[in-house]
C-alpha cells in the first residue's frame, strides 16, 4: 500500500514538474516504465496468497525494481532536478501532503478489516 500510495503520488506532483523541467524524456519515460512493472508485480501479489508458488519470487522480483528504480531516482533524477533548480523542498510538502490524503482515503477501508477481525 506504501509503494502504491508514493508512486501515485510521485505521478502525480513530483514527475510532471522534474519532467518539465529537466527536459530529458528517456529518463522519465524509463521511471514511468519502472512505475507500470511495479505496478503490475503490486496488482498480481494482490491477486496471489503467500501459498501460490511464484508469490515469493514475485515479492523478490518486485524487490529488484525498487532498488533499481531508487538508485536510478537517486543518482540520476534527482541530481538534474537539482541541477534545473526544481524547487524540491515545495514539491517535497506537496507529495508528503498527497500521500497523506491518499493514506486517509485508503483508511476508509480500514472498518471492514476490523470487522473481519471481530468475527474470527
Ligand atoms: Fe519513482
């Protein structure tokens, strides 16, 4: 739920303006990919139990896409962000803000999963 809420998010605020303003669109482009492979490992492991046989290898493939990713935000995104002057600190409460109310929307979930646990 945490991956999805910070790439929406991300989609949402932070992609547009750094797209916007460091001009390299392969660059983003290959994020949004990473974003959509995510994603798609995210919606199978929702449709999986731990008991499938591919579920652990698909939490460990989805592993390997995050850690790609991060390092490609760290040392690639985030330095030309810097280098084209993106005001991060701005776009930084922006997604904090976003990712809370995308929390408290998902938290209107959280009655039916008490109630389950009621019932057991
Ligand atoms: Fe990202």
């Amino acid at each position: 739920m945490e991956l999805t809420i910070h790439a929406q998010a991300e989609e949402e605020i932070f992609y547009p303006a750094v797209r916007a303003a460091i001009k390299d669109n392969d660059l983003m482009d290959e994020a949004d990919v990473e974003h959509a492979g995510a994603k798609n490992l995210i919606a199978q492991l929702e449709a999986m139990t731990p008991a499938h046989d591919h579920y652990d290898a698909t939490v460990t493939v989805l592993g390997e896409i995050i850690d790609h990713h991060v390092k490609e935000e760290e040392e690639k995104m985030f330095p030309k962000a810097k280098k084209a002057k993106v005001d991060t600190t701005a776009l930084g409460a922006a997604l904090i803000q976003r990712k809370h109310e995308l929390q408290a929307e998902r938290g209107e979930a959280e009655p039916v999963k008490a109630r389950k646990a009621q019932s057991r």
